[in-house]
C-alpha cells in the first residue's frame, strides 16, 4: 500500500489540492514500491530555510529537501522519509521560466521522492541516471520534460 501525507503550511493559495499531490506522489512511489509511506510537506520561505541551514549547514531557502527516514534493523515499516518543498521558491522558479506551477511542484514532487529512494545527482552518471527517471514519471503524470520546463536550484 503506498501511502502519502500530505502537509500543508504555507500560505500560498495557489497549491493544487491535497488528492492532486498525494496522485503525483503516488504515481512515482509506484513506479519502485508497492509498499511505501511517505510525508509531503509544502511550506514557505522561513521553513525550508530554517531546514536548509539546520541540515544543510546553507543560508537561504531551497526549493526542496528530501529526509530519508533510517529505520532500525528490527522494525518492519515501510515509511521512506519526507520530502518538504518551498512553495514560493518553486513558484519564483516557474515564473522566472515561464512555466507553470504545477509542473514545476509536480517535479519537485517527484524530484524530492527521487531522492527517498536512494538517486542523486552528484556524479554525471547518477544526475543523467535521475533526471531520466523523473523524465519518465513526468510524462507518466502528463507533463513535459522537467529539465525542458523547470531546472531545480541547486
């Protein structure tokens, strides 16, 4: 069973529904799990930057940050850890492209899980390794090619 928490806390209006985000989500967990358990987070600005500097030792905001969850040897739960993404990072970076929001959430959704399941993008191989995996389940969701349409910050 794939199952995916959504949280909501950011002020921007614009976020596409709950079941909306928990389908993207859904939909690119499945394409490795059968079971999975993840939490969404969407926020703003002072989170993600409260987060980026607490974890990543970065000042500022970024548009997405992925913690996997370590799960002790003797515990059988299938939670793979949360993915937080800056609404108004993300929303910056479509308008700045000429983009559209929702392509460009839907790809750090997927961009963010990515990364729960294991894929990076610090070597060239591993970053042309991920980027066709989210390539592929950004058609699967009925969106273009993300490196196309939206480019993550880094």
């Amino acid at each position: 069973m794939i199952d995916v928490d959504v949280q909501l806390a950011s002020s921007k209006e614009e976020i596409p529904p709950i079941e909306q985000l928990k389908e993207w989500a859904e939909v690119a967990l499945k394409q490795f799990h059968t079971d999975a358990e993840i939490v969404l987070r969407i926020v703003d600005i002072k989170e993600i930057s409260d987060l980026n500097k607490a974890y990543r030792h970065r000042d500022g905001p970024t548009n997405v940050l992925s913690f996997c969850f370590e799960k002790p040897a003797n515990i059988s739960i299938h939670l793979l850890g949360d993915v937080v993404i800056c609404a108004p990072v993300v929303q910056r970076e479509a308008l700045e492209q000429s983009k559209s929001f929702d392509s460009c959430l839907a790809h750090m959704v997927v961009h963010g899980i990515l990364h729960l399941l294991g894929f990076n993008h610090v070597k060239e191989t591993e970053a042309e390794t991920m980027e066709n995996e989210e390539i592929k389940i950004m058609r699967i969701l009925g969106f273009a090619n993300p490196y196309e349409q939206c480019i993550p910050i880094q």
